[in-house]
C-alpha cells in the first residue's frame, strides 16, 4: 500500500507518499480501505516533530478517516466486510488501508457520502467529549468557542445549538463569522478587532460565558478565566497560543469555576470506545436526521498532503479539509 512518510521531521514538504508494508487487522480491529483522511493540527506538530504516535499506533499521520471495511480481525463482531464507515484512529488516516479497533468505528451517517464522513470523527468525538461529557454543556446556557471557522469550531456551533444553548464565536475575518452565523452562532467576535471578554459579557448581560472551548492554552488563559460565568467551564484542547500561562487562583475561586485539559489521542482504547460510543447515541442521529452535517472546506488528494497542510497552517480554510486517496 502506499501511506504519507515522515522520513526527517520538517516544513510541508517532509510529507512523502510512500510505498509501505500493508496494513494487517490484528486482534479485535478491522482493516479499512480508506477513501479520505483529514487533516488535524495534530498533524502538523507529528510532521514538525513535536507530536510523536502513540504506542503501537500507527507511525503514520492522520487521526480520522473513512472507507469501506476490507476484513475483520480475530475477535470481531457486529461489522461485515464492505461496510461503509468511518473511524477515530491514533494514526495512519494518510494511508490507503489502515487497521482500527473495532470499538472505534462509526457507520458512515444517512445523507453523507463516504468521502465526507472523513471530517466527523476527530471534531465530533472531541466536541463531545469536552463540551458535553466534561464541561456538561446545557439547554439555554452559553458557550464560548475559539476559532468557530475551524472543523472543531463548526461542529460545536451546531451541536450546543442543537441542544439549545447559545453560541459566541472568534474568528478572525468577516467571511469566517459570517459562515458561523449560517450554522448558527448567536455572538461573532472578530478577535483581531474586538475584545472577546468584553464582547461575551455584553451578550450575556454581564454573566460571561457557561462553557469556553479554548484551542489556544496560554495566550487566552487569563482572558478565558475572567471571561467565565460563575460556575463556569473552561475546556482546553490545544495551545496554539503557548503551552505556560499565570493563572489567577482567586478569580477562579470567586467564580466557582473549573479547568479541564484533554487530549484523544493518546488516550487508552478503552477510554475511546467510550466516546465513540456515546458519539453514536447521542450524535449520530443528529447527523442521520440532517440536523448537523460536517463542513467541508475542500477535497486534496492524498498524496499531495504537503499543499493541505500549507492551507491549513495558513488558516487559509473554513471546516475541514479532506485527503483523498487515489
């Protein structure tokens, strides 16, 4: 099979599309012929250097994809070969065939073809995961989501709108807000013009925000706290903006808030079944019903990984952006 390399960690162009050992489903996993991958931040840090596989997964990058199941491993059940589907992996989404633990494998949803179920599970498991199963997002409470054009961004727009709570965003440009409010967002802040603190107490009539969904880590710490509601939730998933910040103890405290930090990638097997389980009891029928759907920004093929990532390193897209295989 052929799969993207990292023979020296680098710029876009240390992707290489290599020749390599096929895929083998092992026990309790299922070999899937992949149709598309997505790209995640993730990616680029893997590519860089700084984000190495877990153990045993694959060395490859990618970290969701979607296909057709091409064989079942020892121990497997409730999947047949030719399924439609899509998958939560800990690498080797770049490649034209990779081996999934079954508990991780999602039916691609009514309405959506293969090829776009690849931008679902990575965002969907992690909106939910932090946003529902962690901060306990409710119906008529407000979140707060940083970088609301992203695939992360998008999918929880829809997803606390389809549970009935409010929705303020950043983003920073006009186009990006403006495809936030078609999917739903009530609040658009552009964080290059406007203060996000101040924007999110003004909608809230000086509460602040329920939920923030903080992809930045340090930058925004600070500012996250104070833009909190009492009893508020800050979720952090990335730290595009620094990995150390000073956090204020006593702002915290007055406001009787909490603080998670997660990661789905090296989590244990077990933990994300889990989340893919809950995934597909409470989101998938949202998706087989039409009522969220993934957001695509464009379709590259596979082996041209290196122009993907330029775009998505850029902040040149909006939703996600798809690999194709050949």
């Amino acid at each position: 099979m052929y799969a993207i390399t990292i023979p020296e960690p680098g710029g876009p162009e240390a992707l290489v599309w290599s020749e390599v050992p096929d895929a083998v489903a092992g026990e309790g996993e299922v070999l899937v012929d992949v149709v598309a991958g997505a790209v995640n931040r993730a990616d680029i840090l893997q590519r860089q250097g700084f984000y190495d596989p877990p153990p045993g997964a694959s060395p490859y990058p990618g970290l969701e994809c979607s296909g057709r199941i091409a064989a079942l491993g020892p121990g497997v059940s409730g999947w047949a070969v030719g399924d439609e589907v899509c998958a939560l992996l800990g690498g080797g989404g770049y490649a034209e065939k990779v081996a999934v633990p079954a508990g991780q494998l999602l039916p691609v949803p009514k309405g959506i073809d293969v090829t776009r179920a690849a931008a679902l599970p990575e965002v969907v498991c992690t909106v939910w995961s932090n946003v529902f199963m962690v901060a306990h997002l409710r119906p008529g409470e407000t979140l707060l989501v940083h970088g609301g054009s992203s695939g992360i961004g998008t999918m929880a727009i829809q997803l606390a709108k389809a549970v009935g709570a409010k929705v303020a965003v950043t983003a920073g440009t006009r186009a990006k807000l403006d495809r936030c409010a078609e999917l739903g967002a009530d609040v658009l802040i552009n964080y290059r013009e406007q203060d996000f603190v101040e924007e999110v107490k003004k909608a809230t009539d000086g509460a602040g925000a329920d939920v923030i969904l903080d992809n930045m880590g340090a930058k925004y710490l600070d500012r996250n706290v104070k833009a909190l509601a009492v009893n508020g939730r800050l979720a952090i998933i990335g730290m595009q903006g620094g990995v150390k910040g000073e956090l204020n103890i006593a702002a915290l405290l007055n406001k009787r808030a909490a603080i998670s930090a997660t990661s789905l990638r090296a989590r244990p097997t077990a933990e994300k079944t889990a989340i893919v389980a809950a995934v597909r009891e409470h989101v998938w029928p949202l998706l087989d019903a039409g009522h969220i759907r993934p957001v695509v920004d464009r379709e590259l093929p596979m082996s041209d990984a290196a122009a993907a990532h330029r775009v998505v390193e850029e902040s040149g897209h909006i939703g996600k952006v798809l690999l194709v295989t050949p």
